[in-house]
C-alpha cells in the first residue's frame, strides 16, 4: 500500500515560513525524540503515550512509543508490556509487533531503510475494518513506533499530514 510515506524519514519538509507557521513542535518528555504536527491538531498523553489527532475532520491518530533499550536490564517489566522490544534487529521487533497484534507476516519481506543514522521499517496493514500504518525506528539505542490508527483508509489529505508528521519525526539522542 505505502499509503503514507512519499519522503524518507528525517527529510527537511518544513523549510518556508508559512508551513513552520502552520505546525508546531512536540517534543517527548525525555528529550528523546521531536515532531511536527499541524497546529489545529489536538495531542493527548497517556501513559506517556502522545496521541496525535485532527479534532474536526479526522478519522484517526498517530501514536508514538518510544524507549531507551540500552538502559533497560534484561528482565525489564517493559520488555512484558511492549515484548516486541526484545527482538535483536529491527526486523524481528518489527515481526513481534505485529505477531503481538495477530497479523500473520509469515511471507512479508521488510525493507529497512536508512536516513540521517535512523533506521525505519514502514509497515500498513487492515484488520477487522480498520487502517493501520506503523513505522518502527532506531537510532543508537532508542526504539520508536510510531502507529496510525483509523476507521478508514485516509484520504489522499489526511494522507499526506500523517505522511509529513512521520517524516518529521528526529529521534535525538
């Protein structure tokens, strides 16, 4: 499908005056990672867990999780809430996700790409009448997903805003 990502992740998208006056910043609590989201969008945090949504004509949000791997022990209680944090390579983090979320990606070759030392796997996917789109990335030791949710496929607008806010996405460590 790739729906969503036109542009590689970390692109300078917001480069003339009137789109940065269009958007503003988020910035995770930890400092760990920056994005983009249009400012007549509304956030949630829960759980420290940003949600990021269109409050007027959106059909859907964009999640973000993010943790530092290198600081967590091994029997870490996140690694039981979030398994897919256990995985060696982005691949299998990747494939645990979505085993943990029951869709069967027996023959799905994921290609990782690589932009400014982040490395992504996109992934969009159907399940019981809903569109989903997930991109897993990782720089140095931070894991982030980043999961569009919606009622619908986006529309070719909606489609391109949650394209921009990904692609905006630093992680900073």
């Amino acid at each position: 499908m790739d729906l969503l990502l036109k542009t590689p992740i970390g692109a300078n998208l917001g480069s003339n005056q009137l789109e940065k006056a269009l958007t503003q910043t988020f910035t995770s609590s930890e400092g760990w990672y920056t994005l983009e989201y249009p400012r007549v969008w509304e956030v949630e945090v829960i759980e420290n867990i940003p949600s990021f949504f269109d409050p007027f004509f959106g059909n859907g949000a964009v999640q973000i999780f993010c943790a530092k791997t290198g600081a967590l022990p091994p029997d870490a209680k996140i690694r039981d809430d979030y398994p897919f944090l256990s995985g060696k390579t982005l691949t299998d983090k990747m494939n645990l996700f979505l085993f943990s979320q029951q869709i069967n990606v027996t023959n799905v070759e994921f290609k990782t790409y690589i932009q400014n030392d982040v490395s992504y796997i996109p992934f969009e996917y159907e399940q019981e009448g809903r569109f989903f789109m997930v991109v897993l990335m990782e720089k140095k030791d931070i894991v982030l997903l980043a999961l569009y949710n919606s009622n619908q496929t986006p529309s070719s607008e909606e489609a391109e805003i949650i394209g921009n806010i990904i692609q905006s996405i630093e992680i900073t460590n």
